[in-house]
C-alpha cells in the first residue's frame, strides 16, 4: 500500500487501451489507491481529457486502431491546457527505437506489457509525486512573479510621486502650478507617439523611450530651486545680466541629475533622458536658444519635445503680465516657430494632434484658485521667449 500522504485517492490517473482485459486489469491494480477513468480508444482519451476534471496521469497504449497512442501524445502536447500531463506508455512494443519515438514525442516512462504490478505503482507513484512538485514550483514561480510585479509597481509609483515632488518643488518658486507638470508630461507623451513611427524617430522612440521621456518631463525646470528669488521672483523684465543668471537653471539642474544617478549603484536610462530635458529644453531648432546654442539635430531628441509643450503650455497659460493665450493663437505661435524655434517635423505633428493638446489642457487645468495663487509671483525667463514668439508685445 502506497503512502497516503503521496496518493490519498484525490489524483486521477486516466488508462487508455482498446483491450478490455486490459482495461481491467489496470483499473484492478489501482483503483486502491487512485480515481481510476478508462478510455477504449485514443478520441475517447481526448475527449475525457478535455472535461474540467483533467486527470493527473495518463498511462497509454500506443498500439490501438484509428488513433495511436503517438497520434494522442502529440495532440495532447499540442494543447497547452494538456500539454504539463505526465503520460507513461503501456505498450508491448519493447525496441529501442520505439521507446526513442514516444520519449521525444513527451512521455516521461514506458512500462512494457505484461505489466509487472510492483513497477507499475512505483512509477505512477513517482511520477505523480513529480508532477506534485513541478505544479507546487509552478505556483509558487506564479506568486512570486506576481509580488515581484507588486513590488515593482510601488516602487515605480514611489519613483513617480518624489520625481513629481522634486518638481513641484521647483516650480512653487516659480509661476507654474502643479498642473503645468503634468500637462507637459502628456504633451510629450502625445507628441512622442505621433512621432513614434516617423522614419527620423522611429529608431529612437521606442516603448520604453517613451516611457522614461514621460517619467523624465516633469523634471525639465527642476534647476529653478537654485536661482536667486531676487531674480526668480523679480516683477517685470528681467536685465540682461539677470537673465544670464536664469539661463543657469538648465545647467543647475542637469548637475542635481548627475548628482543623483552617481549615487546608483547601477546605470539607469531615465537619467540620460531627465539630462537632455533638464539641459536642453531651451534650446532652439536654428540655434538662437540656450545654453550651448544647439542647432537642429544635435539636440537631443527629448528636449525638442519638451520644447514643443513648454511653449505651448506657457502660452496657453494666465500670468501676471500677459492674459492666457487662446489654444488657436497658440497653435499660430507654435506653426510661425517651425524651422526656428522647433523641429519642423514635430511642429507638423503638434498641428495635426493639436486637439489633444487642448484636452490634454483641459483636463489638467489650474482653475480659478491656482490662478489666485500666482499672482503674487512673476516668471522672469519664459517672458523672454515669449515676446519673441508674439511680436504684437504680449507682455504691457
């Protein structure tokens, strides 16, 4: 009598002969120590095997007319709810060869007729206490997959919240709201996706690109926190010399980035993109902007991105000295940028989605009481770019 502990009758082993003898034979042997189903022919095995009570072992019959067991095995294997069923063949067929084909084919043993009944227990035994094993592993591979994906979620959503934290933090000193981060991160996303299968992007703009790109955006003015109120907060238009002061904060807040990823233990891709965002978003298509004067291509991919919703969000944006734009204004400003400001095939693109641009808008809006809180607060670089970009004189 086998161990309860390993058979305790709650394992289903299917016999599968087309010999009725045999058929009973087996179900004698086992039925003491198994739920025991019996299947005459090979269409019978598979059509007991696709019920939902799927037995734990299958014990076969290769030689049996219409459909062999080989021809069973085979689709047994093909099917994936099947195909993790241990199968050990009962055939008298006892060649090398024989046993070669049904070991390639997926079984796990063969027994050779007459069945020695010792043997026969051990192995179905064995085979079950195996299976037993590989499913408890398979269920615990699946939790474990499973905390890891948890695990890694929360830490993706704490790495989210503190890069947000860290920029809204810059931009308290500023006149944007918190919303401002988020309108630019969808901008970029929105923009990034047009663009996704452009045959000048398409090698750069990736899944994953467009992920860390999204992830890195709200960290684009983050350099702020190192400027001067004196000038950060200053009313008005700022003097030249103080203008060069606010032109630091991309290189300041490049500098913060590095700081951050030399403390990692390992390289990771969001800070390459956090980089060229936070360092050169002010940089223009014909090489007017700043800091290092880039002229087309050689800026970085990001940061034309960013450049395209900064401004436009700026525009659309109320502030002290200038009323909030129309999304059609804005939408003029940004086509009478293209080939100067920005890159002409992000302009077009930008023109042809500039619908989700105004949704995008729309469902991060600041509202009246974000408004009010600005007032008190002036923007001193983004005018600059501005009354370039509106030559009417926006700012009274």
């Amino acid at each position: 009598m086998s161990n309860p502990m390993e058979t305790s009758g709650r394992c289903t082993v299917l016999v599968v002969d087309d010999t009725p003898d045999n058929l009973s034979l087996m179900s004698d042997l086992l039925r003491a120590d198994y739920k025991v189903k019996l299947a005459n022919s090979g269409e019978r095995a598979l059509q007991i095997v696709a019920g939902d009570a799927k037995p734990d072992l299958i014990l076969l019959d290769i030689m049996m007319p219409e459909m062999d067991g080989y021809e069973v095995l085979r689709r047994l294997q093909f099917n994936p709810d099947t195909e993790d069923i241990p199968v050990i063949f009962l055939t008298a067929m006892s060649a090398k060869d024989d046993e070669t084909i049904g070991l390639e084919l997926g079984a796990v043993d063969y027994i050779t007729k007459p069945v020695n009944p010792a043997i026969t227990l051990a192995r179905v035994r064995n085979h079950l206490l195996l299976k037993r094993a590989r499913d408890l592993l398979a269920r615990q591979n699946h939790y474990l997959e499973e905390e890891v994906a948890k695990r890694t979620r929360e830490v993706v959503e704490l790495q989210d919240g503190t890069i947000r934290a860290m920029a809204s933090l810059a931009e308290t000193r500023d006149n944007e709201t918190g919303n401002h981060i988020r309108r630019t991160q969808h901008y970029v996303e929105v923009l990034a996706r047009k663009l996704q299968h452009h045959p000048r992007f398409a090698d750069e703009l990736s899944e994953a690109a467009i992920e860390l790109i999204f992830k890195s955006a709200p960290l684009h003015d983050i350099g702020k926190v190192g400027i001067p109120d004196r000038i950060l907060l200053k009313p008005g238009k700022l003097t030249p010399e103080e203008f060069e002061v606010m032109k630091t904060h991309t290189t300041l807040g490049r500098d913060a980035i590095i700081s951050a990823e030399r403390e990692t233990s390992q390289a990771n891709p969001f800070f390459r993109y956090a980089k060229e965002i936070a360092y050169s978003h002010q940089e223009k298509w014909d090489g007017s902007g700043y800091p290092e004067g880039l002229v087309g291509n050689t800026i970085p991919l990001s940061a034309r991105l960013m450049a395209v919703a900064d401004v436009y969000d700026a525009l659309i944006s109320e502030r002290v000295y200038k009323a909030a734009f129309s999304h059609e204004q804005a939408v003029e400003i940004i086509r009478d940028g293209r080939g100067s400001h920005f890159d002409p095939d992000m302009v077009d693109a930008f023109l042809a989605l500039s619908e989700e641009f105004r949704s995008i808008a729309q469902r991060f809006s600041d509202g009246a009481h974000a408004m009010a809180a600005q007032v008190d607060r002036i923007a001193t670089d983004l005018p600059a770019e501005h009354i370039e970009l509106t030559a009417d004189g926006a700012k009274t």
